[in-house]
C-alpha cells in the first residue's frame, strides 16, 4: 500500500480497510471505523481554518496516520511490526468486548505514533510551535465522545454498565484518558524531537515497551469487578464485523 499523501487519502485508505475487515470479518476494523470518524473531524476542522498552521496539521496527520496503516500492511504481509501493533493484530479475533478492541488500537496509535509523528513533523524547527494545535485536537475529539457512545450502545446494549462503574461520569473519564494519552504523546514526541532521529530509536523501543504493557492491562484488567462487567458486555453484544459497523454508521 503506498503511503498516503493527503488527508483525503487517509480516508481513501482507512474505507478500503473497512471493506476488507468486513470481507474477512477481521476485529481490526473496529478501530480503523473509529479512527476514520476522527480523522474526517479533523479533516473539517482543516477544511474551515481553524488551527493555527493547518498545513502542517495535515502533514502531521498524514505521518501519524501513515504509521498506523504501514504496520497494518506490514502485519498482513508478516513483516515488521512494533511490539504494541503487534499485540493488538495478534488478539484482534479474540472475544474481548468491542471497546476493549478499539482501546487496543487507540492505545499504540496514540501514545506511540503520535508521538513519533509529531517528532517527525517537526524535524529540523520548534516543536513546540505545533503545541497549541496539538493540544486543540484534545477539544475536537471529546465533542464526537457522546455521538461514539452512542453508537457503540446500538452494538454493545450493556455499555452503560461502564457508566456504572465510572459512577455515571463515563465522558468525563473517557475525555480524561483521551486527554492523558494525549498529553504522555506529547511528552514523548518533546523526547524523541530532543534526541533527533538519528539517536531516537532506542526511545521508541523503550516507549513501545511501555505501550505494550498498558495494551495487556487493556486486554485483561486487573479488577474482577472490571472483569466480570466485560464478560456480560461481550456476551451480549454483535459478534459479526459487517453487523457491528453497519450498525455504527446507520444515520
């Protein structure tokens, strides 16, 4: 798959990786659904001009979004994958719950190549020139939070026992963990811009590492109570992909 270029080509190329993971009823197209709803909300916000550089918000899409559909080509075709990509593809036909897939995927994507993106995109000038419109990403993403959750109840009908367990404030954890990841993305993008991309390599292996450690407790939470709820969840939600995301996209 060539890499993509534009943003329009991301979208291009995350539809084609939804219609294969239907084909195949492969898991891994719950995230790659999630992660186009996000990127096309970006892609308007650069649209009507409301970052500061929305040029360089484009470039830094594109990077960011390239990383992740290297390693999914990557893993088809058995070659090289990070350690936390290769986690999530390895579990994707598992019968965790659909959030705990897409938790997966949203775990490496952004605490790991966000932040070498970011680093990337900013080679050779200041980084933090870029902080102001990375961090407004933060306020676009949590205002589709309620609609993502909505649409996931239509596949998933025991999700608000995730409410229960967050005390009925599951926006205000979700905007939270998005908002921490988020801000540990930055962290380790200021890291590895430090250290340049000829030294940053053991970096990146060192914050993989940590990726995949966070990618397990995803997988199996350590709480029985956590535990048992996903259990009820997965046993009454779809099972097939094409059901779950025609599901998640009906208007």
């Amino acid at each position: 798959m060539p890499p993509a270029t534009t943003i329009h080509d991301v979208l291009e190329k995350l539809d084609a990786i939804i219609a294969e993971c239907i084909s195949n009823n492969n898991r891994m197209g719950l995230f790659a659904y999630i992660y186009r709803r996000t990127t096309a909300e970006i892609a308007s916000e650069i649209a009507l001009g409301n970052f500061e550089d929305n040029p360089r918000m484009e470039m830094l899409d594109v990077a960011f979004a390239n990383l992740y559909l290297d390693a999914y080509t990557n893993y088809k075709n058995k070659e090289f994958v990070c350690a936390s990509w290769t986690y999530a593809f390895h579990h994707a036909q598992e019968p965790l719950t659909i959030v705990q897939h897409i938790m997966l995927g949203m775990n490496t994507h952004i605490n790991l190549d966000l932040a070498i993106a970011t680093a990337t995109t900013m080679s050779n000038t200041e980084i933090r020139d870029i902080e102001a419109d990375f961090m407004k990403v933060n306020d676009i993403l949590f205002q589709i939070v309620n609609e993502m959750q909505d649409r996931l109840s239509r596949v998933s009908p025991l999700l608000f026992l995730l409410d229960w367990i967050g005390e009925n404030k599951d926006e205000k954890l979700i905007d939270f963990s998005m908002r921490k990841a988020r801000q540990q993305s930055w962290n380790s993008a200021n890291l590895l811009w430090s250290l340049g991309a000829d030294l940053n390599q053991g970096a990146i292996t060192k914050i993989d590492q940590g990726v995949l450690t966070l990618s397990k407790r995803i997988k199996a939470p350590r709480t029985k109570v956590l535990q048992l709820i996903l259990r009820i969840l997965q046993k009454f939600e779809a099972k097939k992909v094409n059901t779950i995301l025609h599901k998640l996209t009906a208007d």
